[in-house]
C-alpha cells in the first residue's frame, strides 16, 4: 500500500501540537506509516489517512509495549475494522495537521521560486491543494489515495453526492448548475499551473510567481473552508 507523499506529511503535522489522543513522537507516526506501506490491507488501500489515524488511536496507549511492536498492533488492530468517517475526535486535528502541512508546501513553493525552479514550486503548490482535498476526504470516510479520488472527492464537496462510478460522475456533473461548482474551478485553476509548466506555457499563458500563488492558496482556502465534517 502506497502512501502518496501529501498524506505522509499531513501525518507528520500530528505530533507537532497537543491532540486528542496521545500518539507520541513523529518516529512512532513513522514506524506506523511504513508497517502500513509494508502490509496488504487491500481493505484501507483507499483510506491512507484514515487507517494511519485508527491504528493510532487502537496503539496510542498499549500496555506494557514497546516501539518495536507498535506496528504489529497497529496492523492487528486495523484488521478487523472497516474504513469509514474519521472519529470524531480526530477530525480537527487532521484538518489543522492540513492547514500546517499545506503551508509547508506553500512554504517550499516560495523557496523554489526564489532559485528559478519554476517547476518544482509548481509542484508544491499542487500538493498544498491536494493535502487540503485529502483532508476533507478523510474525515468523511472517502477514498483519498489518489488523483482520481481528489477529482471525486472535489465534486462530492461541491454537489454532496460523491461519484461511484465514470457514469455517476458524469450524470452529477451535468446537472450541476456552473455556479454551484466554484470549487471545481479552483482546484482546476490550481492543477493547471502544474500542466502549464508541464508544457512549457506557465509564462505564456501569463502565470507569474504571485498569481500561481494566488491561485492554489484560493483553491486551498476555499476547500479548507467548505464546513464542519459529515456524518
């Protein structure tokens, strides 16, 4: 099970603050993160974020357990669990852990700018607005792991039918009036920086170190701030 490289670092927030669960030092978040990239659980293969967060909360105080058999717990533990909506005492603290990791990425983006390497900061824009999709995906329990999913997710956000199938997508995307899918057209807006270096228009198409910016960080702000979790 692979975990892509946003839903890493919005785990590596956790430890930073005090949580609802003690879940100790960003080693054992580590450790917890590799025993899962390790494992076949075909079962959370979509949940990254949310197998990370219940298998911390079933080994956040094991007795008298050491580091090394953190994971096996914590494996044992997601086994015979479901995914589904984050707990409700994980949801904020996820969504702060996003806001933090989106600025580390936003953050790189500026450093990469400065030293000329357009490409790169376009990159880390891109995945300040992804962490921010994966967050609101995980606390309602839908599927985060990927591209495909965050397009899904994107539209669930801004219609609140999440798409089971091609099919479904499009029926939903069809009858969505244009003004109810702003969301849409932010996060759009934001990837298209990225395929406009990729193709070598991010000047031609007249992006510039601020406007890039501005884009992903109304694209992050809008879907950080689409409101509280559903059930």
């Amino acid at each position: 099970m692979k975990i892509r490289h946003e839903a890493h670092t919005i785990m590596s927030m956790l430890p930073d603050r005090q949580r609802a669960f003690i879940i100790g030092s960003p080693e054992r978040v580590s450790e917890c993160i590799q025993a899962l990239s390790d494992a076949d659980i075909e079962v959370w293969h979509a949940y990254p974020i949310n197998a990370l967060a219940t298998g911390l909360m079933g080994t956040s105080n094991p007795p008298d357990v050491g580091p090394a058999q953190i994971p096996e717990l914590f494996l044992n533990y997601l086994a015979d669990i479901p995914p589904g909506p984050l707990a409700q005492g994980w949801r904020q603290p996820i969504l702060e852990a996003v806001k933090d990791a989106g600025e580390r990425y936003f953050n790189a983006a500026d450093r990469n700018f400065q030293l000329g390497d357009v490409r790169s900061a376009a990159h880390d824009l891109c995945s300040a607005v992804n962490c921010a999709v994966i967050g609101q995906a995980a606390i309602r329990g839908w599927p985060h792991a990927d591209a495909s999913n965050d397009i899904n997710t994107m539209l669930g956000l801004a219609t609140g039918i999440l798409p089971a199938d091609q099919t479904q997508f499009r029926a939903v995307i069809d009858n969505t009036a244009e003004e109810n899918l702003d969301l849409n057209s932010a996060y759009g807006a934001a990837t298209g920086i990225l395929q406009a270096v990729d193709h070598g228009y991010f000047h031609a198409f007249g992006y510039t170190t601020e406007t890039a910016t501005q884009l992903a960080r109304h694209a992050f702000g809008l879907i950080t701030q689409t409101g509280g979790p559903t059930p």
